[in-house]
C-alpha cells in the first residue's frame, strides 16, 4: 500500500458512503483510477467490507471505563449478577490472572462513573478493583 491507498482508506473511513466522484476530487485522481484501487484494495484483503453506521451504533455514553475486580472465594455468579444488573454495566467478563471479572462501564458523566465504581465496591465480595478510562476505541481490523 502507497501513501495514495492509505489516503483513500482514510477518506473511506470518514465517510463509507462518499461517491467515486468526491474520492476522486479529494485525492486529486481520476474516478476510474479510485475505482480500480478500490477494487484492488478489496481483492488483497486490504479492504475487507463496509459498514453501516447506525443511530444505534453512537454510544450514548460517552464515559466509558474498564473496572478489574477481584472477589473473594466463590461468589463470582452472583457478583456477575449484581453488576449485569447495573444500567450502566454493559458487559461483565470473566478472566484469569490477577482479575476475576472485568465490567466494561459506560455513563454520561465522571460523577456518574464515579457512583458506579461506588456501587461495584460496595458489593459484598468485591474486595479489591482498578478502573481504567477509555480514551479512544479503534474497531478490530482497522489500522
């Protein structure tokens, strides 16, 4: 890949649905030339498919963190249920190491995430954790 191809992935990225046509004008080539390295992109593997941003898709909260929790004994199904029924808990893992869980957290505001973390901590079991802040997030397979 060339700079121009890195150019054309990072025009693509910022709007999947731009025409041949803007690529074009942007890149300052002509629309048959984007065309055929669009093309060839795709058949190397460079370009693996395209997407659809949805309404959905745009998180509504923008504080987003991962919380490391250590428990004690046996109480890992029922610190997984108690956190799973936090609103602001969007997904629990489980894991080896130093951690047993792992809560990805999502809220509007600081002091919201703050209460979260509050409330993880105040969960009988819990007896240790570390909260890390989510500061950007690139999608897998994207460079």
């Amino acid at each position: 890949m060339d700079d121009t191809d890195h150019r054309l992935i990072a025009e693509l990225r910022r709007d999947g649905r731009a025409s041949l046509s803007d690529l074009a004008a942007i890149l300052n080539l002509s629309r048959a030339t984007v065309r055929a390295r669009m093309d060839r992109l795709a058949a190397r593997g460079e370009i693996a498919g395209f997407t659809v941003l949805t309404r959905g898709d745009v998180n509504p909260a923008p504080v987003r963190a991962l919380m490391l929790i250590g428990i004690e004994g046996r109480g890992a199904e029922r610190i997984t249920a108690r956190l799973s029924g936090l609103p602001a808990v969007q997904a629990v893992h489980s894991t080896n190491g130093k951690w047993d869980l792992i809560a990805e957290i999502g809220t509007a505001t600081l002091p919201e995430l703050d209460e979260v973390i509050a409330k993880v901590r105040n969960i009988e079991g819990v007896t240790t954790s570390e909260t890390n802040l989510l500061l950007t997030t690139r999608k897998a397979g994207r460079r």
